[in-house]
C-alpha cells in the first residue's frame, strides 16, 4: 500500500496562468514557495530556505480559483504528487507538480479582484454589513426531565488481592 498526500501552505511565487486543453477542460497552474529552516553549520544561526513548488488545478474549480488567487497570496493547498517527463531539443527533462484537490485562503484580503471570500458568491447590488448588532436570543424553555429513581450503591466488601482467583 502506498500514499500519495501532500499538504502544504505557503506564498504564490507568480500569478496564476488559466488555460484550456483543447477537449474543453480548464486547467490552474501556479507555484507556492514554502520555506525550510535549517542550521547553517558555519554561523550556528536559523536561515529560511525556499522549496519552490509546482501547482495545478484542473477541471470546474480552476475558473473561480484564478479569479481570487494572485501572486503574494498565502495558501495552504492539499493534493497528491504527480511526476512527469518529457523530452525538449534532445534532453530528457521531468518535473513533480501537486495536482491540488483542496484550496484554503490564509490571506487576510484574499484575491485583488474580489473583496468577498471564495466560498461565498458575489451578489449585485447587496452589501453584508460590517458589524450586525447583536440580536436577543429567543426565551426559550427547557424540556421538563423526566423523574430518575436514586441509583443504589452496593454496600462495600473487604475483599483482598488474595481473594481474587486470577
């Protein structure tokens, strides 16, 4: 048995490229730079290193995602490691991209062109107040509970380790 998981966050390196393959399906690429700390061995002191790391989107989710998603945005992105190679001018060249299945905004103002978040669609016209004032809760009253008869303890035993059989 084998698992193929990835689950990263981190920053967009690029805006996102939107395109179609010729059967009509939409297809998201991006990168997300996550970083690395390591030691560095001649000062003793923690330094950041960036992984830059390959991302693609397919099918109905890339048209909205492209929409709200730009470079600097922070995301974490779950999906699965796929490689892939392939040969240009007579060199064998491959790569390893996550092929996301889920999308998470981490930003605070996600997405240049949208105010609202992702999961909630824009509608013309209605603007959701900043701050609603509290309302009153309704009074409401509790179920009656029916009556329990008191739970009977047993009276205690002297019973000693070496009573016990086992």
């Amino acid at each position: 048995m084998s698992i193929n998981r990835v689950i990263i966050s981190g920053n967009l390196t690029r805006d996102p490229e939107l395109r179609a393959t010729p059967s009509g399906t939409n297809v998201l690429t991006f990168g997300v730079a996550v970083n690395d700390r390591v030691r560095n061995q001649s000062t003793g002191n923690w330094e950041d290193r960036p992984n830059f790391v390959d991302c693609v989107v397919f099918g109905n989710r890339a048209e909205p995602l492209h929409r709200f998603l730009s470079k600097g945005s922070k995301v974490a992105i779950e999906g699965k490691l796929r490689w892939s190679q392939w040969e240009r001018d007579g060199q064998k060249r491959s790569k390893l991209e996550v092929i996301v299945d889920e999308v998470e905004f981490l930003s605070r103002n996600q997405g240049q062109q949208g105010s609202q978040p992702y999961s909630q669609p824009q509608t013309q016209g209605y603007q959701q107040p900043r701050y609603a004032a509290p309302q009153a809760a309704p009074q409401v009253q509790p179920a009656p509970q029916p009556q329990t008869p008191p739970v009977q303890v047993p009276p205690s035993a002297d019973i000693y380790d070496t009573d016990i059989p086992f």
